[in-house]
C-alpha cells in the first residue's frame, strides 16, 4: 500500500500543475466555458492514470530549461511507448520500491494508512449523501416529459445519473428557461461527471489544491450548460434567462446539476455578454484545447 501511495503523490503532484495551468488558461476571458470544461479532462487524467505516451514535446521536456527535474520510470512490463513521471523522488529503485533511507519508508507506511482511512471515509460519506438524497426523492410526483416535482428541493435541478429526473420545486410553474438549463445538463452528463470529480477529489483528499480544482470545475460547468441553454435566444430571450437565474433559488445538493447555483451574479453577467462561437473561433479554441491537453498529458521522452 506504501508504494501505491508513493506512485498516487506523484500523480497527484502532476495533476496539481496541470490543472493549475488549466485554471491560468481559463482566466482568458474570450474562452468559452465549454472548452474550458474540456480542458479539466487533463487533470483528471492526470490524477487517474499512472502511465503517459512520451513525446519531446510534453511540458517536463519543454521546462528542462528551468532545471526542473524529474525522473522517468520504465514500467517492468512494456505497454508501448509509457513510462511514469516520478518527481518526489524518494526511491533508488522501483517494482518493488526500495526507498532510500528507512524513515522515508517508515514515512510513507504512516501515511499511506492514513491516506486510506480519510479516502474511504470521504467516499463513504458522499456515497451516503447521494443515495439518501435519492430515497428522500423517491416520493416525487411525475408531470410527465421526464419533469417532476418535489416538496424537498428548494430549486429546479437534475438528480440522478442512469435515470435523471428534473425535478421542480411544489408550488409553482416550471420556468422554461430553468428547464431548457436542466435538460442541458442532461445531454451532458453533467452529473456523472460531477460524480466523477468528487471521487477523484476524494481518493486525492490530502491534497488542497483538487479542492480549490473541484470548486471551479463545478463552476465551470454551470456556466458551460449556461452556454449550451443559450444557443438559439435571442437578446430579449437572454434577459429573461438571466431575470430566472436571480430569480432562482439554489439547491443544496453537491450532486445535483441546478439552476440557481454557482455564482449567479457571474453567471447572469455571462448571460448577458454572451455571444455565439463562429466555426473559426470554435476550431481555434479547440486546436488550442488538443495542443494543451498533448503537453500537459503526454511524459518526457
């Protein structure tokens, strides 16, 4: 387990800079948050994959001129053209790994007990919080067209990943702006990909820098789907979309896509500046994306 962990606080430190350099790059403010949301795919590959493809033109290779220093690891069994990116550097050897002195070893036993105990109880606990939240909403009253209303929520959202239901407030009309929102959190999974981020978030629990990650990355993707819901309106059209976004309240739920929630004052501001990508503009962004995601992925050769 020690060296499982050894080989996660690499990983670990590696997603940190890459998603780091995500954050820098969506500080651009004529990026569109859909690209932006692609980009967090990079550190989470990072955080997930032990192994990278080498190129000469990933970003370790390109910082040598910084004396940042690192060590490549040959896997004991080849799986093409991979290798792990090893910056800690506490070992001498690897498969198994011989640390170099006794404390570090005894270092990482500790800890990687202690990493295992925080992980399983922070999924444990978020895995309690979305089945609870589920069972209270079994009770939901269907409207049909895949809507439903509920006296537990305080705001339109979507709940569910296999079955998503878009479930509304009692006591009022369903917004058709707020619905038009919630179905585009459908089509884009987003809650399985909020799902998804937590699990990571969780198993990388030590780490402060996922926290601050998986905070704009939730906003990130409200303001993504807000993007999504608006192609299509017009002027007019938009201020009533924003008008609902105030008007909305937010949902409580960390697993729930809702309306009203991350940043509205942001958010309506994004609303009423937004204009719709060219396919100029769409294919640059997305070439920029690609060439991104190549060097922050991809281990020095």
């Amino acid at each position: 387990m020690a060296d499982a962990f050894y080989f996660l606080l690499n990983m670990s430190i590696i997603a940190s800079a890459a998603g780091l350099i995500v954050l820098l790059l969506r500080s651009i403010k004529r990026l569109p948050r859909r690209i932006a949301a692609l980009l967090w795919a990079v550190p989470f590959i990072r955080a997930t994959a032990p192994v990278a493809l080498n190129s000469r033109f990933s970003l370790m290779t390109l910082l040598r001129g910084l004396s940042v220093r690192y060590v490549t690891v040959e896997l004991p069994v080849s799986i093409g053209k991979t290798t792990m990116t090893n910056v800690v550097k506490a070992a001498d050897s690897y498969f198994p790994i011989t640390y170099r002195t006794d404390l570090l070893a005894e270092t990482f036993r500790i800890a990687s007990i202690v990493w295992l105990v925080g992980a399983a109880a922070i999924l444990i606990a978020l895995t309690t919080v979305y089945f609870t939240t589920l069972h209270e909403l079994r009770d939901a009253q269907p409207l049909g067209g895949g809507l439903w209303r509920s006296d537990k929520v305080t705001g339109p959202a979507v709940y569910g990943v296999i079955r998503p239901r878009i479930i509304f407030p009692a006591g009022g009309e369903a917004d058709e702006y707020a619905l038009r929102h919630e179905r585009a959190h459908v089509r884009r999974l987003d809650n399985l990909w909020r799902i998804l981020a937590f699990a990571v978030a969780a198993v990388h629990w030590f780490n402060p820098v996922f926290w601050v990650l998986l905070r704009v990355f939730l906003s990130d993707l409200e303001l993504a789907c807000d993007e999504t819901a608006l192609k299509g309106l017009d002027g007019e059209q938009r201020r009533a979309y924003a008008l609902a976004l105030v008007e909305s309240s937010r949902s409580k739920d960390v697993f729930a896509s809702a309306f009203g929630g991350a940043r509205v004052r942001m958010r309506v501001e994004r609303v009423l500046s937004y204009k719709g990508m060219t396919w100029f503009s769409a294919a640059a962004f997305l070439l920029l994306t690609g060439v991104v995601a190549f060097i922050l992925i991809t281990n020095p050769r």
